[in-house]
C-alpha cells in the first residue's frame, strides 16, 4: 500500500512536505517502472515486513543488471532537509558482480541507473565501484562514481546473508550527507557523514540489482520512505536540449518526463514543413527521424505541440535556430600541438592537442576519433561552439588543464612521438575532417626542439597547407593551449604544388605523389592521362591526400618510358596549381653491376650543413632506388655496417639521372648554390662517413654489388688549404671509383658541391679526340680549383687488347716529376688523369711539361709517344 501524506510546516519558503511511504502490502502499483519485463515482484516468500516485500524474483540463466524505481518528480531538496528510510535484504555475499545500489535522487528512469552510462544523481549502496563490500554513499556524474562518504559497515562481516538492515539517509539543504541504521531497540546509529552540495534533477528513485547467473532472486526490499518538499508541477514541459545527429536524426530531451512520447504530428520541422516518419525513446531522449536527408549547415525551426508531462501539463513552443552542422573537412582544425612537454617552460608536463571550430556553427560532437599512427582514440561527446577551442590531453593530465578552457579526453590513454607523427580527425564515419604530419624539423629555434614548447598553425584559414603554416610556440610559457596561437597572422599559401613521385606500383597501376594535400579533383581519372593508354579509376593513397592509385586500362611494358600529364588545372586545396617537372615513369628493371654508381660524396660539410652521397644511372635501365642499399667497408676487419637503404619508398631513378641522399635535405638546399632539390632525398639515415675516409659498397637486394668507392681526405686538391664544406666529384664514369685519380674537389666556381646536378669536374665526350696512340684534353692544364681546366685527361689507345702501359710526366728539364702509370695491364685504351701535383702531392710550379706513355702490346715492340702541356695559374 502506498501512502501519501501532506504535512504542512510553519518553514518560510516551503508550501508543504510530503511523506512517501510504500509497505507493498498492495502488491507492486503501477507507480512502480520495472526493466527486463517481471523481473521483480511484491511477494510472500521471506518477506520483510507484513505479508509482502518487494523480492527480486527473475530466474536468469545468465549474469544481469536488473533495476526497479518510482518516479519523485518535483522533490526539491534544496528547499528542505530530505530524508530516505528503506529495509533490505542481500542473501548473498557482495561481490564486484554481486551488489546493490539504492538511487536516492536520480535523473534517469530506472534503465538508467547504472554506473558508467549517463545518469547523475546520489545512490547508496555496496559495492557500486570496487570490492571490499563497504556501504557507500556515491555521487554519480554522466555515470561516473566518486565517493560522498564510507560508512563504518562492511556487509559481509557485518551484516552477512540474513540480516534485514534498516537504513536511514538524511541530507540537508547545505548538502551534509549522514547515513544511520537502526539497532535492537530501533536507535538510530550515525555510521558514517560527509558533504557534497550537488544536485541534480530528482525525477527518480529506485533500486539497482546486480547479480551472477546463479545469485538472482536473493534480494529484497520494503518500508521505502521518501520525505521532503515537493512543489506541485503546474508548468508545460520544456525542451532542455535540441540537436541533430546526422542529417536524418533530431534529438530532444526534456527537462521531466512525459505522459506519452510525442506524435507525428505534434512536431513540424521549418522550412519544409516537416513531420517526422518516426519518433524512438531512448532513454530520456526523443529521436525524431526523417525520412529525407535535410540540408546541411542550415538553421532549422521546431514547432510543438500537445506533448504532455505526467501531470497533464502541456506544451505549445516553437524552438528555433537549431543548427544541422555535419562537421566536413576543415570544420573542425587541429590548431596547436604539445607533442614533447618535458622539460616545461611553463605549461603544465603533459601532451595535448588543440581543437578550434571553425565552421561558423555550433556543434553538437558525436563519434569524433582521433587517431595517430595506426592507433585510434574515441572523444566523448561534447557541445562545440563556434571560435571556440577544446583541449584534447589524457584523463590521468585533465586536472593539470584546468583554467586553461574547455578539456576533454579520449576512451584510452594516447601518446605523441617526439619527433615525427600523424595525427588525424575523423567523424564517427571514419570521414576526414582535419590532420597534420609533424616533424620536429617544422622548429626553426633549434633550442626549442628539445621539448616545452609547442607547434602552432599560424593561419586558420589555410589548415592544410602543411609545413609552410606551422611554427613553435612564440609565448613565453610554451604554447597557447584554449586561446588565440602566439604566432596567429595572415600566412597565405601561394607555393604550387609539386608532383614528387611517380611509380608503377603493378604494370596496371602507378602511384602518384604531391608535395601537399591535393583538392578532391586530383582524386578523378579524368584529370590525367598515361600516352597511349586509358586510365579507369583514381583513389586516394593517403589520409591526407598527398598521394593517389590510379589504374589504368591497358598494361605498361618493360624498357619504355612513359609520361603523365594532368589535363585539368589539377591544384591543393588553396588552388595553387599543380607543378610537375619530371613526369617520365616506367617499370624498373633489376640493376646489374655498374648500373648505379657512386658520383659524388660530401664527408665534412660545414658548420650547420650536411653530409651527403650522390647516385648516378649509368645504365639504359630504369632504376628502383628502393631496391638498392649501402654499407661502409672495413678492408682490414673484413666487416661491414648498418645497412642504409637509398629510398624507404618504390621511386624510379631514369636513365642519366641524379638521386643525392643526405639527413637534412634543408641544409643542403640552403648551403649549395648549385643543385636540383628534387633530385635530394632523406631515406631516413646515412652511413657513418670519417671525414679521414673510408669505403662503401652499394648492393641490390639480391645481394649483387653494384658499385664500391674508397674515399679520403688526401684524394681533395692540394691546391686547398681547407676541404671543409668541399665535395669530391666523380670525374669519369668509365673509371673505376675506387680509383683514386678518378676523383677530384668540386671547383669554387660551382660553390664547391654539386648534388643533383652534372659534376663540375665531369668529363664531356668532346673532352678527348680518338686519334693516335695518346690524346690529351687540353693543351694546358691550370690546377687552381677554379673549374676550368683544373686537370689534365689522357687517353692511350691501342689495336691490342693486352697491354703493358707506363704514363710519365716530364719537367722542362728532363726530370720526371709525376708517374701516373707503372706499367699497368690495360685493354685496347685506358684514360689517365693528372692533376698537375707531382709524387708527393705538390702541386708543380708553371711551365712545359712532357707527358710520355710507352705501351707494350703483347707480342710486340713497345710504343713510345710524347705530348707537351703547360701547366699555368691564371
């Protein structure tokens, strides 16, 4: 039998308090809202008190979660101190999975009062959250439990599997909490108090039975007492929130219950006149839904009418400007990056990353995710308004953020690498809406990249533009996590976009590469074509769309080079149009020895420059540089280095082409005036290179050595007094590079290196004429370093494939000076370089010099032939 009886009490303010008393003697009312269907029952079997209790009664065959409660809407226990009485039974010991919980005040009906949903409101109870079997008092916020207070009661060695306790709960309007039970006598006995002034909306009060597969039915309740101020409900119900999810879903929620959920027709969507095809409870929540797709970021108006609370109130409201925003790419900006925090320069030691809305819209968050690298990270759901920012760190760190705005985080903990990382933003559909890939080199003070300082995007309005509009951190204490970046101005991208790569991933299908992200119309296959050949879908490659797959319709053959060309104005996302400079492709071949060949080494650069090897194709093949790696070579330990592979992506090295890698593409840019920065790459390392010297070896994967060059300080011109800053150049392509002669420094006039470009030292085939026994390039030779006839090319010839060759060089004195052969076995020609130095490496003094070669072909007379050079310094 339930009970209601009005006191009225002289107290200023308060209209009256109510006692609710429910004994079950009646059975279970209707009054009472049940999950899981008759799962609970008002019976006779060990009953409490009088003749019924209200018993657990469900036989599950499996574990459940089983909750009854009563509504208490209007209860105010803000007004008036508030008191909850209750008798209960747990035949059985509490366990993590065998516990129960009273709901005092509950903002959900019963199907909500479990922890870690959505519900706030207090419960008292055993076990909520842990195991140790304590009465608790909980506070739960959008489902998370934090404790009010513990009691002095341990259930399982206090009160056991069958006692029936008597529980009091009184709170009072400052928010001091006590809990008592009754003894023998019926005292009541303080077991435990404590304060927390929350309130939340009071609409339920119930039960929440927890139990494993063979522990249902061992709990019983009776003699719920609920006392208290209630003001009487005379008002409509109101629409607490609004919102879409998608572009078929309007979700309402109330601020109380309703009689009834809303029909069809008491809601009309504007424009378009609108009812909706079908409206859902779910929980607390009303989902109308369309059938049709509505407009996205648009203003939408909501007319009600005739939906009623429990108490007949009705409401006839029109709710408008509720946005539809599906966040789309750019909508949401990841705005600043705290990827190494340590050691703080002022913030607090923890990693975050910035968000900024930038729809012009307000929008109501749903299934957004992080991801970085390959792992993924979900974000609660939350309001985002417009040209706001919203932290995201780690749970454990979230405390740290506080006062620094809006903090949020993910289902797991995340971590950033220190160095290099991808982080994406994807809607709950996996859809992309922003990300970036940074890299500690965006710092430009170097003394910042140490940690504590974080990257900011300079201009919002290009957020994909990449490198070019990220910088650290200008504000004293490292970042500007939740307010405007430090380093916020107008930064245009005006930088066309470059096409990098072009390989044949299969012979029907060739990956495409770009310096930045690309507009979507790079994504369409009409916007390119392959000579000759039809091309049948494109898609993109990379979640930044900086890279495509297209497929083509016929099959590419091996040994011709192809090219594409895009027929549209193919541009990035600011609409800079697209640059290609190299379109040439084909299907690589396997590189045999001498293919690829070491043409030119940077061992010592200069302060803030870098080291570097260049690559050159010798043969008619189309190269994967991919497929090749070096490794130096210690010839007195027989032993070899960490292998260092040319490329860490398939890349085609065409016929008399250049590939120079180095670890800092940007120095070497910087630092040599002449060079092709797109023939210079960072595979990720470099072999150790002494500025002494040392040998490499360059193999195919299938173990085939390629090419070896043995290097030294000793091979730089005399002429030098320092070879800081000064490569050696290959001089000839025909000549072993592990003959020192063959090597030279690169010459002042082409700032002393060369990467990615012709050597300065190269020889042209029109260096040396084919006549006679012996021909020199020149006439004179000026070793100064300068470029310019800095040594001296001479070719002997033969008719006999055997030959003993002798090259000496002659003052005009008669003395030798240089011997540049001693009689070396050579085939029907062999090319010799001098660089004007004598024996022990001087350079010599200017004047006549005679160069004589005496060569002894097998089974004959030696052949004796002499030129004359002058050797001048201009």
């Amino acid at each position: 039998m339930r009970k209601v009886l009005l006191l009225f009490l002289l107290v200023p303010g308060m209209v009256c308090a109510q006692v609710v008393y429910e004994n079950f003697e009646s059975g279970l009312t209707g009054d009472w809202l049940l999950t899981g269907g008759d799962r609970w029952e008002a019976d006779s079997l060990f009953v409490i008190n009088g003749k019924l209790s209200l018993h657990h009664s469900f036989d599950n065959s499996d574990s459940g979660c089983d909750q009854i409660g009563i509504g208490i809407n209007g209860l105010q226990p803000a007004f008036s101190d508030t008191k909850w009485k209750f008798k209960i039974r747990h035949a059985y010991n509490p366990s993590s999975s065998n516990n129960w919980s009273f709901f005092l005040l509950s903002d959900e009906a019963p199907p909500g009062m479990i922890p870690g949903g959505t519900v706030s409101g207090f419960a008292l109870g055993v076990n909520l959250s842990g195991y140790d079997d304590t009465l608790r008092l909980w506070k739960l916020t959008e489902g998370r439990a934090s404790v009010v207070l513990s009691t002095s009661l341990n259930w399982q060695n206090n009160i056991g599997i069958d006692s029936v306790l008597a529980l009091t709960v009184k709170r009072n309007t400052d928010g001091h909490w006590q809990v008592f039970i009754a003894d023998t006598q019926d005292n009541q006995v303080l077991i435990g108090e404590g304060n927390d002034s929350d309130l939340y909306y009071a609409g339920w009060a119930g039960i929440m039975f927890e139990y494993s597969s063979s522990q249902d039915r061992k709990l019983w309740i009776d003699d719920v007492i609920i006392e208290g101020h209630i003001e009487a409900d005379t008002q409509p119900p109101i629409v607490d929130t609004a919102y879409f999810s998608g572009n078929k879903t309007l979700i309402l929620e109330f601020n109380e219950s309703l009689a009834d959920p809303p029909g069809r027709q008491c809601c009309t969507l504007m424009p378009g006149n609108m009812n909706p095809d079908e409206i859902i409870r779910e929980g607390e929540s009303y989902l109308l839904r369309f059938e049709q797709s509505l407009a996205n970021k648009t203003y939408y108006e909501l007319h009600i009418s005739n939906v009623c609370d429990l108490w007949s109130n009705c409401c006839d409201t029109i709710i408008d400007s509720i946005p539809l925003v599906i966040p789309g790419r750019d909508d949401i900006i990841i705005s600043e990056v705290m990827f190494d925090p340590e050691p703080p320069a002022g913030l607090p030691d923890a990693e975050y990353i910035e968000l900024y809305n930038t729809s012009g819209f307000d929008l109501n968050i749903s299934g957004l995710k992080i991801i970085t690298g390959t792992d993924e990270y979900l974000l609660p759901a939350f309001r985002f308004e417009q040209d706001t920012y919203v932290l995201i760190t780690n749970e454990i760190d979230a405390e740290l953020f506080m006062g620094y705005g809006r903090t949020i985080y993910p289902d797991r903990r995340f971590s950033l690498n220190n160095t290099v990382d991808m982080i994406l933003l994807r809607d709950q559909e996996s859809e992309f809406i922003h990300g970036l890939e940074y890299n500690i080199k965006w710092y430009k003070n170097q003394l910042k990249q140490y940690g504590g300082w974080a990257l900011e995007m300079i201009d919002y309005d290009y957020p994909l533009a990449g490198r070019s509009n990220w910088t650290e951190s200008k504000d004293r204490s490292g970042g500007t996590p939740g307010r405007i970046n430090s380093v916020n101005s107008f930064n245009p991208d005006l930088e066309n976009p470059a096409l990098i790569n072009i390989y044949p991933v299969t012979d029907r299908h060739v990956h495409l590469a770009f310096s930045e992200t690309m507009d979507p119309e790079a994504m369409d296959p009409r916007s390119w074509s392959v000579q000759d050949i039809g091309l049948t879908e494109a898609e993109s490659a990379d979640p930044l769309f900086r890279s495509i797959n297209i497929e083509l319709a016929d099959s590419l053959k091996r040994g011709i080079i192809y090219e594409i060309n895009s027929l549209n104005d193919v541009s990035d996302v600011a609409g800079n149009s697209l640059v290609i400079k190299d379109n040439r492709f084909g299907l690589p071949l396997v590189t045999e020895a001498r293919d690829i060949l070491f043409n030119e080494i940077m061992f010592d650069p200069l302060p803030g420059g870098a080291e570097f090897i260049e690559f050159y194709n010798n043969s008619g093949k189309i190269a994967d540089m991919s497929d090749l790696f070096i490794v130096t070579y210690d010839e007195e330990k027989s032993d070899t280095g960490t292998i260092c592979w040319l490329s860490d992506e398939c890349r085609c090295l065409m016929p008399g082409d250049y590939y120079v890698i180095t670890d800092d593409r940007e120095a070497i840019i910087n630092q040599c005036i002449n060079c092709d920065e797109d023939r210079i790459f960072e595979p990720g390392s470099l072999p150790s290179l002494p500025d002494k010297g040392g040998s490499l070896l360059l193999f195919n994967r299938n173990l085939i050595l390629i090419d070896r060059m043995d290097y030294s300080e000793e091979m730089h011109s005399a002429m030098l007094s320092v070879t800081c800053g000064i490569s050696l150049e290959r001089i000839s392509t025909d000549i072993p590079a592990t003959d020192r002669s063959n090597w030279r420094s690169a010459s002042g006039n082409s700032g002393y290196a060369t990467p990615g470009i012709i050597n300065s030292v190269a020889e042209g085939p029109e260096d040396i004429g084919s006549k006679g026994a012996m021909s020199l390039s020149s006439g004179k030779i000026s070793p100064d370093n300068d470029g310019f006839e800095d040594y001296l090319r001479i070719l002997v010839t033969s008719a006999s494939d055997q030959n003993i060759l002798t090259v000496l060089v002659f003052n005009d004195m008669g003395y030798p000076v240089r011997t540049l052969a001693d009689k070396l076995a050579s085939g029907s020609s062999s090319l010799i370089i001098w660089d004007g130095c004598d024996d022990r490496g001087n350079p010599v003094r200017e004047g006549i010099y005679i160069i004589c070669s005496t060569i002894v072909p097998a089974g004959r007379l030696p052949v004796l032939v002499k030129k004359v050079c002058t050797v001048v310094y201009y």
